[in-house]
C-alpha cells in the first residue's frame, strides 16, 4: 500500500468493541446490555411503524423524540439532542465542544472510547489517575483544562460520583465545558440533569440502551445549555441529517412513556447486583461497589485473564481488559438471576481449583 496512507491508517487507533458472538447457548454478560426485554409499548410501537411509513423519511429534528425526553427530564425541547446511541453523542461531543489549546482531562480508568475520539479529533488530552480505591476525586481536575469528561457511574469501575461532588465541580471549573457520561446512571446514581440549567457549561450524556434494554435501537442523548446543544446540531448536520430513523423514534418515545416497565427492570437488576455481589465475596472476590449494571470483581488468588479464559470454555463471557491496574479484574454484567447462578457455579468451581 502507498506508504501514506499507510500511515494514515497506523495512527487512526480504533476502539475495540465488546464481542458480540453468534453462538446461542453463551452465558453472555460482556457488554452491558440489560437481561430483559424492552417494554412492550415499545415493541408495540415499532410494530405501528413497520408499513408504508418506512417508505418516507424520519423527522430530521426528532422533535417528537426530544419533547419526550425534556418532558421526562424536566428540562425544554431546545435542551434535548439526540443521536445513534450515546456512541455517536459523545463523538459529537468531542468535535464540537472538546476543541482547546489546553488538554482535556479525563480518568486514567475510564471509557476506553474517549482517547479514540482524541485521536480521531487530534484533541490533546491527559489522564488523571483514580485514587487507590479506583474513585474520581474532582479535587485532581480543579487545574487548567480544555475540557472534563468522565462516566458517572465510572466504566468499567462501576465507583459512583455523588452529586454534590459533581456540584462542586461545576462551581470550581467555569471555564471549560464538564461532560458526565450517564450511560448507566438509573441503577442508583443521582444524575446531573438536574443541573443543567444552572451550569451552561455542564453537557449530561444519557442512553436507551442499558436501564430501557434498547442497546440495538441506538439512542442516546445530551441534554445542556441550549448554546451547547446547538453546537451539536451544527456538527450532526454536517455528518448525517437524519440523526435515528423511524423504528428507533418512535420505539424511543415509547420506552420514555412506560415509566413501570423502567421501573421494574432497573430494580430488578438492582436487587440480583446486590446478590451477586454477595455470591461473589462469598467466594473470595474482592468487589468494588457498584452502583451500574455490572460488577468489577479480583480474586487475590486467581489472575483475571485466565478466569475470563476458564468461563469462556464453559460458554460464559466476561470482559476482561488487559490494562495496567485493572489486569486483574473481570468486569461482569448483571445478567438474570438464572444466568449470575449458572456463573457463579462455573466461578465456584475454578476457584476451587475444580478444571
Ligand atoms: N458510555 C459508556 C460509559 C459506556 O459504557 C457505553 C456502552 N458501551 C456508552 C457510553 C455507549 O452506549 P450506547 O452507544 O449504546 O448508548
């Protein structure tokens, strides 16, 4: 290949996605996706849609979607973007509020996609490191910087922020923009939406796809200053007009109106968490508290990679990251009851030394 592009190629780093495995008879706890089936008002919905409608184009404003969101949020529709999952917001994000002469800041141990978009944006950046018990501490981002983001609750950690540390935050650094990643914000942290109107410089980051299990309808969406929000729109214009399609509109508003459904899964993940946190130190892992849908568990007598490899023959799979300090950790999502039993045998075997 001609050695420029070659090289262009080389340095456009990618990110490296969860597996997503064809095979049917997998234990899948990997990615994050929540265990149960969306809404049935949602699957309603996307049924009303399937017909001659598909023939013409979504509603480039999603304007409907949006009102649905800022009723929720309790916020205006001018607040409200929306875009092809909090993958896509983000990305949007980054080009067009990220942009500074100083570097942005964000957790040494975070969301693995942030130094891509860096990359990709030819954004500088520097990493702060978690304390020892892998928390954020914002007193370690009051120092110049083109920009803050971080996930509350923090991936792959699942170490949650309070909000009035976030508060504080917002108060102490006025002069670049804060982005808190809320992808897993509804099983048991307090958002930041609520602050959006007093902090112009404060963009929250949410999606349908963990808490409303639509991880395969894309929808994600920021909610700040309508001078931020702007921002975003100019940058989606520029890359695709049509933002969601129409499955993924209408689907989208009606998770939003079946506040029972939300309701009932977020707890029951909630309460198994809760049990397979026990089951786990039961067994001897060290568990960090978690306040997402997923655990991030070592044991001190067993090395993380080869206990993802030993669930993997079993047809379990775990995420495991081979990155300095966290090599020793798997990072488990909260399946259901069933499928945390069926893992916790197979981890009750391995750790008894049991092939
Ligand atoms: N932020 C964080 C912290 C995540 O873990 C994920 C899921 N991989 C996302 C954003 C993106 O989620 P989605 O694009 O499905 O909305």
């Amino acid at each position: 290949m001609n050695p420029y592009w070659s090289a262009l190629v080389r340095d456009l780093k990618p990110y490296i996605p969860g597996e997503q495995p064809k095979l049917s008879d997998l234990v899948k706890l990997n990615t994050n996706e929540n265990p149960y089936p969306p809404s049935p008002k949602v699957l309603d919905a996307i049924r009303g849609e399937l017909g001659a409608s598909l023939r013409l184009y979504p509603d480039p404003n999603c304007e409907l979607l949006k009102q649905a969101i800022a009723r929720y949020q309790g916020v205006g529709t001018n607040q409200v973007f929306v875009g092809n999952g909090s993958d896509e917001v983000l990305a949007h994000a980054f080009q067009a509020l990220l942009k500074h002469p100083l570097p942005i800041l964000f957790p040494d141990i975070t969301y693995s996609f942030y130094p891509v978009y860096c990359g990709l944006y030819a954004i500088a950046y520097e990493t702060v490191p978690l304390t020892e018990s892998f928390e954020i501490r914002i007193e370690d981002y009051l120092r110049p910087n083109g920009g803050i983001v971080f996930p509350n609750p923090n991936a792959p950690t699942g170490r949650v922020l309070p909000l009035a540390d976030i508060e504080t935050l917002l108060s102490r650094n006025r002069s670049s923009v804060v982005i808190v990643d809320e992808a897993y914000i509804d099983f048991g942290g307090e958002s930041a939406a609520a602050l959006v109107n007093r902090f112009p410089h404060l963009l929250v980051i949410q999606t349908l796809s963990k808490s409303r299990s639509l991880a395969g309808l894309r929808v994600g969406f920021a909610l700040g200053n309508p001078e931020l929000i702007e921002a975003l729109e100019r940058v989606k214009g520029s890359f695709n007009s049509y933002p969601l399609d129409r499955l993924a509109i209408v689907g989208g508003i009606a998770a939003f109106d079946d506040r029972d459904h939300f309701e009932w899964s977020r707890q029951a993940i909630m309460w198994t968490r809760q049990w397979l946190s026990q089951g786990l130190a039961d067994l001897g892992f060290e568990v960090l508290p978690s306040a997402a849908n997923f655990l991030f568990v070592r044991h001190p007598g067993h090395d993380g990679g080869e206990l993802a490899a030993a669930l993997r023959e079993r047809h379990i799979i775990v995420r495991h990251f081979k990155l300095p300090r966290i090599e020793q950790f798997l990072r488990i999502t909260v399946g259901t009851e069933e499928e945390c039993q069926i893992l916790l045998d197979a981890l009750s075997d391995l750790v008894a030394g049991k092939a």
